[in-house]
C-alpha cells in the first residue's frame, strides 16, 4: 500500500510529500533532478531502497516543485527556492531537525540547506553528488547536446545512457525509465531545470559545513565524476567518504544494498543485519510448451530466432502490464506484479500473442507472501 501523500505550503507552491516509518530520528530524502511519488513504491527495487531507509528512521520523501506530484511553476526556480521547499515540508511533517539524505542535485540542495540551517540539520549523506555542475557533470560545450537529446525524445527513455549504462540496452528498464521520465516533468521543465542546474556552484559554502557528513559515490559514475565526491570530502571538515564499485549514477541500479548500509551505518552507528524483504506480490512464471522437442525439430540457429521473438513478445506484455521481470528462465519469464487482475490479463496476452509464432504458452499464477531481491523471488509462493 503506497503512503498518503500531502501538500506542504512553500510560498505560493504546493509541495508533495509522504512520511514512512516511525524510526528514532527523521530522514529527509532530497531527490535528484525529477522524482515522482506516485512511482516510488511502483517497481520492487525501489520500494526495497525506500523500505530500507525507512527500517530505521523517519522518512520523509518529496517531489521538488516543478516535477512528479508538486505544482508545476511559471519561471525556473533557483537553488535557494527550491532549498527552502525542504524547510517547508519539514514544517508540514512536524520536524524540527532531521538528517538529509541527498542524491544528484539534490546534494547541493541538502548542503544549502545544512550551512542555512544548521540548527535543523542533524546529519548529511551525499550520494552521486556535485558542488560544481560544469566541473563534474557537463562541460558548457556538452550540455547542449544532452538538451537536445531531451528536446527531441524525452519521455521515451533515451536519456538512460546519461543516468544507467548497464542497462541502456534492456527494453524493459528502457520502458521504465521513459514512464519516469513522462511522469517526472514535463520536456520545457525537464530543460530548464537542467540550465538550472547548470548554473549551481556551491563549492565556497562546503567549508562551512558543521554536521557529520557522509559521501558516497560510484567510482565510475557515468553521470558525475568521481571527483567531484572527492573535493566534497577534502572542504567539508571532518568528512567521510566511501567510494563503491559501479558506473551507474541512478542509486536504484546496481548494488543498492551497499548505499543503504553505509548510511545505516553511518546515521544509527550500526549496520544491523537485514532480513530479506517479504512483500505480497502476485507472481508469474511462464514456460513453451515441448520447449525441448521444438527445438530438436527446428536446429540451434532456428530455435534461437524464435526464442528471440517470444522473449521481445513477452517482455511487451510485462511492460504493457506493468509487470516486473525478475529472471528469463531460458524458456520462460518469472515475473512479480503489485496486483492479481494485471497479472492475469499479464498472462492470457502473452499466451494469445505468442500463438502466431507457432508456440504454446503455459502460464502459473500465484499471489502470496515472497522474500524478494533485486534479481529474484523466493518462497512458498514462487
């Protein structure tokens, strides 16, 4: 079940926000350049980030102005507006001090935020972050091209190199990220945030910062350099910084699980040992029927051709459905759904669309209690 979400009042702008969790101190999320609430709980690796965040803390999750479930607005918002928004939903959550959690552009947000107001700051986390946009992101003469890929395709996931490289070539995470990106922020948004953003430098406030700071960042993080984490950890006094294996810049891509622990570890001084995560999923499992006897029949060369064809069919359908592929399984798809009637209707398209291709489809359905990873599902339902 997704959180309520509320409105927060931060001038003339309605800020979205949702609280999770009842943990001992609150955590406010700063996102990076667009989110959307609707879709946090929407795919199972997200969720489990959020779920994990929210085990030990209060959390408090936001969409910025301009993007996702926030009012959209007429003039692109400074840094210092959009700064103020998280003093603004800490106000409507009833927080007095918290510690920031902040990803992507979010990290000078939170650092403002942390050198304003101190007194409400109890803790940073840095993660993929940046002080200076055209030293460790985009050069001037770069950004013009990434504008023009958001010009001519935004809303159809052609900015994932920019973002997930590992998965640039996975249709399914392709189709995923164009639905966040449609639901994040409108293109005209889209581009100018990105000026914006262009535009942030906040290395000379670095020194000033006076709470415990953590940094995490990807060694080869596609999107912002390495080294931009680096100079963070030599300004900011007393600074900790971990630099994780990796080049993807999207958190929810990759090892998730050692961000999470890290700033577990950090926050509460300890990394208690996580139980796997058992949610309620509707899980499908598909398999060809003869599998083995059709491809005798028709030799390696053909049956892989047909496999090819049956595996873009059914990822299709998961999408169209808005299914989670968790593992093919040579000739079949296990797969996990946040409801029974999609899962079903999931199903009965695959097996009618794979019919003209000469094949059977056979499908199992099961809704229950699963231990879920990001690769997997376990349990007496799968």
């Amino acid at each position: 079940m997704q959180p309520e979400t509320r409105y927060a009042r931060s001038g003339d702008v309605r800020i979205a926000f949702q609280v999770v969790g009842g943990g001992p101190f609150d955590l406010v999320f700063v996102p990076g350049f667009i989110s959307n609430l609707d879709l946090t709980w929407d795919t199972p690796v997200r969720a489990r980030f959020f779920s994990r965040l929210s085990s030990f803390s209060r959390l408090i999750l936001f969409d910025k102005r301009g993007t996702g479930l926030s009012d959209r607005v007429s003039a692109m918002p400074t840094l210092e507006e959009r700064m103020d928004d998280v003093r603004a939903v800490m106000d409507a959550a009833g927080s007095e001090r918290a510690a920031l959690f902040g990803i992507s552009e979010g990290g000078a947000m939170s650092v403002l935020f942390a050198a304003t107001y101190p007194e409400r700051t109890q803790a940073l986390v840095l993660c993929g972050t940046y002080s200076h946009f055209s030293t460790w992101v985009l050069a001037n003469e770069k950004l013009e091209e990434f504008l023009s890929v958001i010009e001519q395709s935004w809303g159809t996931g052609a900015s994932l190199p920019y973002f997930a490289p590992t998965k640039a070539s996975d249709p399914i995470v392709k189709e995923g990220w164009a639905h966040y990106e449609r639901l994040g922020a409108s293109p005209s948004a889209v581009i100018s945030l990105t000026r914006m953003n262009s535009e942030i430098d906040v290395r000379h406030i670095l020194p000033a910062i006076r709470v415990p700071t953590l940094i995490i960042h990807r060694e080869g993080d596609t999107r912002v350099s390495v080294e931009a984490a680096r100079y963070a950890a030599r300004e900011i006094p007393n600074a900790k910084l971990i630099e994780l294996p990796g080049i993807d810049h999207l958190i929810w891509v990759g090892d998730t699980d050692a961000i999470t622990d890290a700033a577990q570890e950090f926050l509460t001084g300890s990394r208690a040992d996580v139980e796997a995560d058992r949610v309620l999923a509707t899980v499908l499992f598909t398999d060809i029927v003869g599998s083995t006897k059709r491809a005798a029949e028709l030799g390696d060369r053909s049956w892989n051709a047909l496999l090819a064809q049956h595996d873009t069919i059914v990822r299709r359908e998961l999408t169209r459905f808005r299914g989670q592929e968790l593992k093919a399984l040579g000739d079949g798809f296990m797969a996990t759904f946040d409801g029974p009637a999609r899962a079903v209707r999931c199903a009965s398209a695959v097996v009618d669309a794979v019919r003209p291709l000469g094949i059977e489809v056979r499908s199992g359905l099961h809704t229950g209690e699963i231990e879920l990873t990001s690769s997997d599902a376990k349990g007496i339902a799968a």
